[in-house]
C-alpha cells in the first residue's frame, strides 16, 4: 500500500513540475512582450475614455 501512495505522489510532482515548467514559457513570453514597449503605457487597454468634453451626459425627463 505504501508503494502505491509513493507512486501517486511522483506523478503528481510530474504534474505539477510540468506547470511550473510551462508557467515559466508563458512569463518569459510575456516579458519580451512587455519590454519591447518599455517606454509605451505598459497596459493592454489603451484609450478606453475619449475627451471628457463628448461624454454623454443623461437627465431625468420631466414629465408634466
């Protein structure tokens, strides 16, 4: 019985040896990524709000 419990936990720490591993890929990835533009604005959404002069703004309609 014991050896069946080492058996599990050996393929266990594959598994989670292979995330660590394919974590580390996706960081790197996205490191080179991030330092191309290392003067730019670092954030993936640019330009979410236009000029605050064309906001819409919404009033309550009186009604009578």
């Amino acid at each position: 019985m014991a050896a069946a419990a080492s058996g599990s936990e050996r393929s266990a720490d594959e598994v989670k040896r292979k995330f660590r591993e394919a974590l580390e890929r996706k960081r790197d990835k996205e490191a080179g990524t991030n330092a191309e533009r290392a003067g730019k604005e670092a954030g993936k959404v640019h330009g979410v709000r236009g000029p605050a002069r064309s906001r819409r703004s919404f009033r309550r309609r009186g009604g009578g």
